[in-house]
C-alpha cells in the first residue's frame, strides 16, 4: 500500500509538471515564432532570448524529475 | 551510472570516477590546447584554425550579452566554464562511460555542479566589486531605496538561489538523461537508446550554453550601472 502511494506520487509529479511546463513553453514558442514572423531581422536577439525562456522553464520541470527519482528511490 | 563508488582514498579523501574522469578531461584539453598554440602561425594549421574558430565564436557569443570590453577583460573564465561543461557533458556519450571504473559524465553527478555553481557565485561577485567598488555594488542590492527593507531580502535571497538553480539544471538534465538512456536500453537493446542519444547530442551543447548564457547574464547585471 505505501509503496503503491509513493509510485502515484513519483508518477504525479513528473506528469504535472511536465503539463504546466508544456503549456508555458508552448504559449513562448508560439509568441517568440510570431514575433519573428513579424520582424525576420531581429530572430537572433529573440531565438536568444527564447532559450533562456525556454530553460528557465525547463528546470522546473528538471526539479520535478529529481523528486520523482527520490520518490521512486525510496520504493 | 554510480556516483559513490570510490576507486581509491588517500587519507580521508575519497577519490571517485567522476574526479578520475574530470582530471582526464583537463589532461585532454590542457595537451589539446598546447598542440594547437605550440607554433603559432599565421596560416594555421588544422588544430589552429580550429581553436581559433572556437575563440571567435566564443567571443562573438559573449560579446552580445556581456558588451565587449567586459568580454574581453573576463573572457577566459567564461570561456573555462563552456568549455569544460560542454566537453564533460558529450563526455557521457562515449562507450563505456558511466560502466567502467575509473569513467563517469562529470557533469552527471550533483557535487561537480554544485562546485561549479559555487565557482559561477564567486566569479559573478568578485567582478562586480571589482568593477564597481565594495560600497556602490553592495548599495546596489537595496535599491530602490524608498523600497529597501523589502528589496535587500528579495535580492539577496536571489543571489544565493541563483547558484543553486544553475547547478540542479546542468545536474538534472544530464543525470536524467543518463538514465533515460538506461531504462531504454533496458527495455530494448539494440537501437531503443540511440533515440535519447542523438537528442542528447542537442541537448549538452544546450546545457554547456544555457549555463554560461545565465553566468554572463548574471555578470553582466552586476556589472552595468544602473541609473
């Protein structure tokens, strides 16, 4: 029973953050490719930009997967 | 895959595979760098050029976010760090790495990010008194001043966090990533791991980038006077 809790747990975690973080990277993507559909000329300052975006976005989820792997260290 | 096991220990310090594969690496580049500036010529060699190659783009890639004279006043430290993450981290992809003894992805284990975060907190703020001075730069954390029984907390608290945040991504991504690739390879041999190795081959030179993007970010903000 316990063991069983704490896999939903590790499952939960890597799955709603990986939602959340989709979704905010999507919504960036989408707005960085609108912005340098509009002005082709300034792609390499924004495709800069929207790594660093991108990355800060992406640790949350990195956190998330290091939780998880405690998680299911502890099974 | 194992970050605790000890090759051997001279006196109460534990000598791991990830400190043997990490003196590796630098031999490599320290031999590597000496052939390729042992006779500088002004038709380079292969080896030459090629470091070359790599110096201006580093360079030009610092330059947009740091401005140019603190580039290359501060250059070499941030080319240090590129350069030893980027090599640690398509170290991983080497066969045998992380399997046998004495070989392990340095940038996979938590203790050598977090030294480098360490090392990415000191850089930051030694420039910035450097470049500042001792008083403006510490004043710089209370501002705005009307506001700064609110703001020194808040600043500080970012400054220790900063370190920390950069240290779990490098180590998250790089160790999550090793043991994708296992647990592929695990449910299926031959061809299963490829998929999250070709991805890898993206992803560490993201990482390698991303770190020294956010370092020189990170001095670059120390750095500037704000008005």
């Amino acid at each position: 029973m316990e063991k069983g809790i704490i896999a939903i747990a590790a499952a939960l975690v890597l799955t709603l953050t990986a939602i959340a973080t989709a979704i905010a990277q999507g919504i960036t993507a989408s707005r960085a490719m609108d912005a340098i559909a509009r002005q082709p000329e300034a792609a390499g300052g924004i495709r800069g930009a929207l790594v660093i975006a991108l990355a800060l976005m992406e640790a949350l989820t990195i956190y998330g997967m290091l939780v998880a792997f405690m998680l299911v260290g502890k099974i | 895959m194992e970050h605790t096991n000890v090759l051997f220990s001279i006196g109460p310090l534990q000598v791991t595979s990830t400190v043997v594969s990490m003196w590796g690496i630098i031999l490599v580049l320290t031999l590597l760098s000496y052939l390729a500036t042992r006779k500088l010529k002004d038709v380079p060699g292969p080896l030459q050029n090629l470091a070359e190659m790599a110096v201006e783009k580093l360079q030009s890639f610092f330059a947009d976010s740091l401005g140019v004279k603190h580039m290359r006043k501060y250059f070499p430290i941030f080319a240090t760090f590129f350069i030893f993450i980027i090599v640690s981290n398509y170290s991983g992809l080497l066969p045998g790495v992380g399997h046998l003894k004495g070989m392990a992805q340095p940038t996979a284990s938590l203790s050598v990010t977090a030294g480098l975060g360490v090392v990415a907190f000191f850089t930051t703020h030694i420039i910035g008194v450097r470049e500042r001075g001792l008083k403006r730069y510490a004043v710089s954390f209370a501002k705005p001043l009307y506001l700064c029984v609110l703001m020194l907390p808040l600043n500080l608290i970012e400054q220790f966090i900063r370190p920390m945040s950069l240290a779990l991504r490098l180590y998250g991504n790089m160790y999550g990533e090793e043991t994708v690739t296992e647990q592929l390879y695990e449910i299926f041999p031959i061809g299963a791991p490829l998929i999250m190795q070709v991805l890898s081959l993206l992803f560490c030179l993201l990482q390698a980038l991303v770190f020294t993007m956010l370092l020189s970010i990170y001095v670059s903000e120390a750095v500037e006077e704000e008005e």
